[in-house]
C-alpha cells in the first residue's frame, strides 16, 4: 500500500515543475509575441538606426565662365588628411607617421604632430586640400588611424581676374561674397543622401544594404564678362595706379546693344586664393566697389543735362548762349572750374570746354521737374536691377523727396555736383546714350548651363530715356568733345567719343576734402556704331586732377586694343587690308 | 534446367537498385536546390561589389577628368599666355596694327568644363577598303 502513496506523493511534484515550465514558456512565448509582432516596427527601426548610416552627399559646384567659356573660377575635388588622435598618442609613432605623410604631402611632420598635441577631438585633419596624386600616396601607406576626407576646392585659372565681381566661397564651399554668393543656388546644386549598412567602427560594409539619393551638380554659369577686356581694364587700372599713385579705381565696359557688361574692375583688390575672411581690416577690400560706393560723377553729368535739353527740343548742338563767367541761383554763384568767362557760346562749345555755368543754364531752361525726370530716367538715384547684392542707390535730392531741395540744386546737379551715383549707374547711362537713348539693364549673366538643360539669359530694357535721334546727336557732340584732346587720347583707325569729368569727394563731416579728386572718362567706342561703352573713374590721384589727363589716356587704350580684339573693321581704311 | 530464366530476381533486383537511388538523388536534388539560393546571393553580391567597384574607378577618372581640365584652363590663362610669350618667346607689343579682313570664322574654343555639353556626334572613322582590310590580316612586309 506504500508504493501508490508514494508515485502520488511525488505527481503533484512533477506537475508543479510541468506547470512552472509551461508558465515560463507560456510568459516567454508571450514576451516573444511583444517583441516580434506588437513592438516590432520600434525594434526594428532600433536595429536599423544602429547599422545604418545615412550622410548627405553633394556634387561637384559649378563653374564661372567667362562669355567665351574661358572658366574663371572653377572646382576640383581636394582631400584633407584626417587622423584619429588616439592612433598618434605614442610619439615616436606618430612621429614616424607624420614623417611619411609629410613625404608624400609637403606638410612639415612637426607641423602635424603639433596640430594632433593641441586639440582635443576624436579626429583632426593634419593635411588639407591635397590633390588627387598626393592622396593617392597618402592611401598607398595604409596608416593606422588616418583617413582621406574627399572634399572640394576652388580654383581660379586667371588668378585674381574680377576678383570682387566674382566673390570667394568659404570652407563649405558656399558663395560668401560676389556673384559666388549671389548666384549660390545655382551654382550650389542640390545635397543627395547616401544610405549604407556599416560596421561596428562606423565603416561601409562591402557586402551591405547600400542606396543613394544622388546629389545635383551646381550648374556652370556663362558671365557676360570677357576675360580679354576685363585683364585689359585691370592691367589699365594697376598702370594708374601706379604712374598716379592713386588711391583706387573702377573701370567698367558695357556692350551698349545689349547692357552686358564685358569688364568690371575695381582697386584695392585683393587675392582671390588667399581671402582672409577673419581680418577684419581686409573686409574692404571684398566689397564691389562699383556698385557699393557712390562718388559725386562731376562733369560727366553734363551729357545727361545735355540730353534732356536736347531731348525736350529746348536746344541743338548750335544753339547761342552767353557765359558771362557766373550764374546766380538762390544768392550762390556758380563758377566755372577755371574761372573764366567765354562771352557767345555754343550748346557744343558748353559740352566741349565743360563749362558748370552752361550745365546750370540748360537745367533752368528744363526746369526741375522735366530735369529730374530726365535724371530718373537715366538710372540715377535708383538700383540698376543688376542682380548683384550690395548695390546702393546713389543719392539724388528733388522737390518732391526732399523738403529742402532748392533750386540751386538742380544748379549743382547739372554738372554732377551734390548727387551721387555708382560707377555702374554711370556707365550703363552711358551706355543708354550709345544704345539709341535706351536704358537697359545691367546684364552679367548670359547663360546657366545645368543638369537639365541649358537656360539662356535675355537682355532687358529697362526704359526708353531719349528719342533715337537725340542720342544721335549727343553721340556727334562728343565726338568733338574728343577731338580736342588729342594730346591725351587717340584711338587710331576708329572715331571715338567721350567726357571727361573731374569732381570733388565729400569728406566724413559732410564738406568737400580738400586737394582730392576723383578723375573720371566716360567714352563711347566707335561713334559710327557704339560696341563699347567705357567708363574710368580714378580715385584721388596725385598731382594732376583732370579726369582728360589722367582717364582718357586709359580710355583710348582699352577702346583700341578691345576693338581690334572685338574683330571690329576700323573706320578709316587706310589701315583695312582684305585678303580673298 | 541448365537455362531457367528467373525473371522475378531480375525485377527484384531492378526496384531494389533504383529506390535508393531516386532517394539519394533526390536528397541531392534538395541539397543543391537549398544551395541554389547561395548561389545566387553569392553571384549578387559579387556583382554588387564589382559595380562598386567600377563607380570606384569612374569616380576617380571623373576626378582626374576634373583636375586634367583645371590644368588645361590653367595652361590657357592670359597671364600665362603673355608670360611665356614675353620671356620664353621674347615677343614685344606691337608698334604698328594691320587688320586683315578674312571671311572665314575663326574655330570656336573647347569649352571646359565639359560636363553639360552635348556629346558631339562620333565622326565615322576612316576604313580601308575591304581588300586592303584583308591584305593586312596577311604577314607580308
């Protein structure tokens, strides 16, 4: 009877154990069935966020051409050496490392040791921007903890030609200053993402899930400009600056038919490889100056006051007028620049002796309304439109904007005294005069060449200031303008026209600075049918201050040379020689 | 009795053999099929591998591509231009210009970078005749 109480004695005892492991298997199934199936997409993702790695990619920017795709700064792929400090905690052999990077990069090893002692990051680039060759060497050692970081860099072919109308990009390689800035979008492209499985140390598996959204290329972008004439209006710009010891300058050439501009060049420059961004003295030296600073144009001006009397129909180039060496205007006289009194004058002899009492006499047959209207409608005292970021207005008083406007204003203003505009204001109103008395706007960009296809820019115009015919005649009028200055300027096989214009600059305290001037030439080329529109302004040149003296002889020697380069047939044909 | 068939060993003998071995080939067959899949994953990731490694190798001419380009650009600066002109050249401005009128255009300058051009068409390249052709393939002198 022992035996049957003992096998129940011990059934519970198993039963228990059965029941315990079915409770475990019953709660583990059920720990399983949350993991898998109810919290399955969080675990997942989990799992996936620690083997996946997803980084942004981006392609190559674009490149700035000139108008005959001559590039002007352009972008080649570049590699920064990086090494784990950890790897180099041992001296000597970080010492021996850097001293076989060092044979295959150039870079002093002390240098690059130094750079690892003195920071404290998991890694540091020791080598930057090497080229494809150095890599390459970098690659064949195979060191332990140094890696190439692929990258980019910016190359300029022409060196440091338009430099400020160009701009620089920084470390990231975005647009900072210039048209680099301004046209970032399209030059930038659009950022891929690069999705792959990786190792434990972060490392691309071989073998892995691997998928790419692929980043746009920057598109390459044709600028209007010329890389001949702007390397010629450079090379005028640093001869002035030389043989005048001037403080500055800019010189601009427009195509008049079509208000691109072919050259825009400005002093101080600077270099273009080299910008020295944490300087804060250099900063300067970035702007563009033709379109960020205003100067008083003086008796340039005179072609514009010249238009609207011709224009209204008020005068002709032969219309009589007496100076009797001063005007009276709201109790100020007004002088001419050489004092002198030239008794029975023409509208032509006005325009050819640059006499202020003439320019005051015909703004007061205009009067200030159709004066300043004129004035408007030339561009002055408004943006360009020119795309270019940092463009300034200029300044240009009237009745209506300004309560104390008087009328000796429009005196002073006639010959380019107590307005101010910008180099480039001027020039395309000048180009406005050889275009037919079309003003158009500034154009600098002819041709955005992308991934998907090519987009041409077209000229605007931008208004219609004068009849055709009155620009005819201003064109005529400053054509003898030049004619007597052939001391100066000569421009030999073409018949060229211009003004010369030489005008005080407005000291920080409102007044004029006293001995210092800004010389200016505002030339058309040629007269028969305009292709160059040239403006020169030199900034306080030393001893001689007259804008024929010092500009003109530039203006003659840009026009020349960039005609001949042009293929424009000289007008006289002496100098023509056909070949069959 | 010497030639008494026995038909029924032989058709033992016959079932006896081929049971067998229809199951040990067809333990095969499920081998080799469980081992397709393998395959298969092996031929594609080498081919993965292979591909990136060939993007490996475009990007790196793309590279050089690239740094050819720039170089080339460099080569046809102005600056240089007038350089090895003035010192290697000895040339001097000239003091007297005579313009020649010619009509026909002067050749368009190669566009660099070259990336967003459109492909030039491929000109057909210049074929000797078929005899010729076949004069070639001959070891003749």
């Amino acid at each position: 009877m022992a035996a049957p109480r003992k096998k129940n004695a011990y059934a519970w005892r198993i039963w228990a154990v059965i029941a315990v492991i079915g409770l475990g298997a019953v709660v583990a199934t059920l720990r399983l069935v949350q993991l898998q199936i109810i919290d399955h997409a969080e675990y997942a993702a989990q799992a996936r966020r620690s083997h996946i790695s997803q980084v942004s990619v981006s392609d190559r920017r674009g490149a700035l051409l000139d108008r005959n795709g001559y590039p002007l700064a352009a972008s080649e792929d570049s590699f920064n050496v990086m090494v784990e400090r950890r790897a180099w905690e041992n001296p000597e052999e970080a010492q021996v490392a850097a001293n076989k990077i060092s044979g295959a990069t150039g870079v002093p090893a002390s240098q690059m040791v130094d750079i690892v002692e003195s920071v404290d990051v998991f890694e540091v680039p020791v080598a930057r921007n090497l080229s494809f060759e150095q890599a390459e060497k970098v690659r064949e050692l195979d060191l332990y903890g140094v890696r190439l970081l692929e990258g980019s860099k910016r190359v300029y072919p022409e060196g440091n030609l338009a430099s400020q109308l160009l701009g620089f990009v920084g470390q990231d390689s975005g647009g900072l200053t210039g048209l680099e800035a301004d046209l970032n979008p399209q030059l930038g492209g659009a950022a891929g993402t690069l999705t792959f499985e990786r190792d434990g140390l972060g490392r691309e598996l071989a073998i892995g899930e691997r998928s790419e959204s692929p980043a746009l290329p920057g598109s390459d972008i044709v600028l209007t400009i010329d890389r001949y004439i702007q390397r010629l209006a450079e090379q005028e710009l640093d001869k002035i600056m030389k043989d005048r010891s001037a403080q500055g300058g800019t010189i601009i050439v427009v195509q008049p038919k079509t208000g691109q501009v072919l050259a825009m060049a400005s002093r101080p420059t600077f270099d273009l490889s080299k910008p020295d961004t944490s300087d804060e003295t250099k900063q300067a030296l970035y702007r563009n100056r033709a379109i960020t600073d205003t100067y008083e144009p003086g008796s340039v001006f005179k072609l514009f006051t010249t238009a609207a009397a011709l224009d209204l129909g008020l005068v002709s180039p032969t219309t009589p007028w007496n100076d009797s060496g001063v005007v009276k205007v709201d109790g100020w006289s007004i002088r001419n620049w050489d004092f002198s009194a030239n008794g029975t004058q023409t509208v032509q002899q006005l325009l050819s002796k640059s006499l202020n009492t003439g320019a005051a006499w015909l703004a007061g047959l205009c009067g200030p309304d159709r004066f300043y209207d004129y004035v408007r409608r030339f561009g002055f005292g408004t943006l360009t439109n020119s795309g270019l970021s940092g463009e300034v207005e200029g300044k240009v008083r009237t009745p209506e904007s300004d309560p104390g406007w008087r009328s000796v204003d429009a005196a002073t203003n006639s010959f380019g005294q107590g307005l101010s505009a910008t180099p480039l204001q001027m020039a395309m109103a000048l180009a406005a005069i050889a275009n037919g008395g079309t003003l158009m706007q500034p154009q600098f960009v002819k041709q955005i060449m992308g991934p998907t296809g090519t987009e041409t820019v077209e000229p605007l115009v931008a208004t219609q200031v004068t009849t055709p015919e009155t620009a005819r005649t201003l064109l005529d009028m400053m054509g003898v303008v030049v004619d007597g200055m052939s001391n100066y300027l000569d421009v030999s096989g073409y018949k060229v026209g211009g003004k010369s214009g030489t005008a005080n600059i407005t000291g920080e305290n409102g007044g004029y600075k006293p001995g210092a001037y800004i010389s200016s030439f505002a030339g058309i080329a040629p007269l028969n049918d305009p292709q160059l529109a040239i403006l020169i302004k030199v900034d306080e040149p030393k001893d001689v201050p007259w804008g024929t003296v010092v500009a003109a002889p530039s203006f003659g020697r840009i026009a020349e040379q960039a005609l001949a380069y042009m293929k424009i047939p000289p007008t006289e044909p002496v100098l023509v020689r056909g070949v069959q | 009795m010497a030639t008494q068939h026995r038909p029924f060993a032989q058709g033992r003998s016959w079932t006896s053999f081929t049971l067998p071995v229809i199951l040990i080939g067809a333990s095969f067959a499920v081998g080799l099929a469980a081992l397709l899949p393998l395959v298969q994953s092996s031929g594609v990731t080498t081919t993965g591998g292979h591909i990136r490694q060939l993007e490996q190798e475009r990007s790196t001419w793309q590279t050089q591509l690239q740094e050819q380009e720039v170089r080339v650009a460099q080569l046809g600066s102005l600056e240089r231009i007038e350089r090895e002109a003035r010192e290697r050249l000895k040339m001097v401005p000239p003091k007297e210009v005579h313009h020649i009128s010619v009509d026909v255009p002067g050749p368009a300058p190669n566009r660099i970078p070259s990336r967003f051009l459109e492909d030039q068409p491929a000109s057909p390249l210049a074929r000797d005749n078929l005899w010729e052709e076949i004069a070639s393939w001959l070891p003749l002198p």
